[in-house]
C-alpha cells in the first residue's frame, strides 16, 4: 500500500523521521524503520521524479513523500522455512530430537525476525504437538539464540506433557560443554547461587540476592592455560544460566562478551559468539520409560576454536 503526503509549511525544514512521524501519526522509530528500508521517497511535486529520502534529510515545504507501507507479519506467526544447519538426531513417532545451529531461536517471539526450531520443523513436514500457545508447538524447552545442540520437541500431546512435567521435575538430564577463560578452582564443584534480571540492564541477567535459585555442576575436562573445556550439568534451566554462573566465578565462557569475556582472546579463537554447547541429553521415553540418550559433536566454529587452544596457537 502507497500512500502520498504533502510537506505542509510547518514541517518544511524538519528531519525526515520527525515529520513523516507526524505526517503519518506514528512513532519517529517506526518512521526511521520505514525510511531506512527505503519505503519512502520524495518529489518536488506530485508529477515530478521521486528518490530516496534519508532520515536526517530537511524536508522541504511543498515536496511530496511517497510512502509504501508494507505488510508487517504477526511477530508470534510460525514462518514455514528450510533452517540451514538444522538437524534431525533422532526421529521417534512421540519427539524429535534436533542439533539447533547457531542464531537460531526455538519459537517466534517479539522483536525475533530470524529462524525458528518450530518453523524448520514445519519447513521440514514435521507435525508436532499442537499444545501450549500455538507458536510454542512442542516446545519443552528451550536453547538461547547463541546456543548451539541437542533439543528435544514434543510431537504428540502425551509426550508434551510428559516431557514438560520431566523438565520441570528435573529429571532430565542435560550435559553442557563450555569453554571458559582461566583455570576454575576447584577443578570440580557446585554453583549455587540465585539468578535474577541485571539492575542495570533488562537484557543481561546476573546472580542477586532475591533471585530465582539456580545450581550449576561442573566439572574440568581439559586445561589449556589460557581456557579450560568444562563438562556441565544444570540442575535448574534459567535464562543464561551457565554463561552468568561462570562470569559471576571471573571464568566467564570464552567470546561470550555480554558477560565479560576477553574479546583480545575471542577474536584469536575466531569465536563471534559464547564457546557454549548443549552436548548431551538423556530422558525417559515418554511411552515405554525407556532411558533415551543423544548427544551432538561440536559445530565447525567451536572445534576451530577447540583445536587451536589445544595446538597452542591461540
């Protein structure tokens, strides 16, 4: 949808973004969005030839933007799409296992415009549970965007609600692996502290004293002077919880720079994300009660990095 809009004289000299947020009744962010996505143009008049706008232009009285509004999808729509990377690790009539690449979230969200574990599913011909809100199918739990590994999704809604109540439970039993700065001491040990939203930022979280409990088990499989590779069990499932624990210890997880990673170190790595991999997950099946196990290797840029902390060459 087109729509075109005169410059009145008291917006002549006003930045784009301000007077086509005016001009429209919208916000001057969604206006930029529009203007940078290269939606809107402007003439001397209605006739006359159109170019682009920037959004720090001085609008001139007179002059005729042409806007093209287009159709913003629901951010909660599952999107149908061949998520690259994705793969099936085991395939039963009652779940899914899958290795989850890298930038890759489990279901849509505000804000969220990149793939989804649901929508490749989907792109995949899979047909999985229907329980829970609809853009949340199957979901039993979750992986952060910068996680890579195993995940199990539920395709039929007994094992929805078997799965779910097993990881609420705590009963499943979920491996990490992780790289991280310096050598812990101890070697082997427990993680007990709570975790909570950071107080200066909405979008990190940080262990505080009222926070949710929160108890990580690790133990060091390999030292490299520089890094260690450590095994991790999650006894809880919070957000960020292993990459907040470890920082909160002054070892936080190698490239991992929200949470005060060395970047000096990141970039010899070649890392451009945490070293954080979901490595093993073991839970009873949802039918017979059998023990399920699958595990996933390491993608390519968590191995590239691997085997350079073990060559030395870091």
């Amino acid at each position: 949808m087109s729509e075109q809009f005169v410059v009145p004289e008291e917006l002549g000299g006003a930045r784009a973004d301000a007077g086509l947020a005016k001009l429209m009744d919208i916000s001057r962010s969604a206006a930029a969005l529009l203007i940078a996505e290269g939606n809107v143009t402007v003439s001397a008049s209605a006739a006359g030839k159109s170019a682009a706008v920037g959004k720090s232009a001085k609008l001139l009285a007179g002059s005729v933007l042409e806007v093209t509004v287009p159709e913003r999808r629901d951010p909660l729509e599952v999107v149908e799409e061949v998520v690259e990377g994705l793969k099936i690790l085991l395939d039963d009539e009652d779940f899914v296992v899958i290795d989850k690449p890298v930038g890759v979230a489990a279901h849509p969200s505000p804000g969220w415009v990149g793939p989804t574990v649901v929508g490749g599913l989907a792109g995949a011909g899979y047909r999985i549970s229907t329980s829970g809100a609809p853009e949340r199918a199957g979901i039993v739990h979750r992986l952060d965007v910068g996680t890579s590994g195993v995940m199990v999704v539920a395709k039929t809604e007994h094992a929805y609600t078997v799965l779910k109540r097993a990881f609420k439970e705590r009963t499943v039993d979920k491996v990490y692996h992780a790289v991280v700065q310096g050598l812990p001491d101890p070697l082997e040990g427990t993680i007990d502290a709570p975790i909570g939203r950071h107080p200066g930022h909405d979008w990190r979280f940080a262990v505080i004293e009222d926070g949710r409990p929160s108890v990580t088990h690790y133990e060091v499989l390999e030292a490299y002077g520089k890094a260690t590779l450590v095994e991790i069990h999650l006894e809880t499932g919070r957000t960020h919880q292993i990459r907040v624990h470890f920082s909160a210890l002054r070892h936080p997880c190698a490239g991992d720079l929200t949470y005060g990673a060395d970047p000096r170190l990141a970039a010899n790595l070649g890392l451009t994300r945490q070293w954080l991999h979901a490595r093993q997950l073991g839970f009873n099946h949802p039918r017979t009660g059998e023990w399920v196990e699958v595990t996933s290797q390491y993608p390519e840029d968590l191995q590239y990095a691997l085997e350079l902390l073990e060559s030395g060459n870091a």
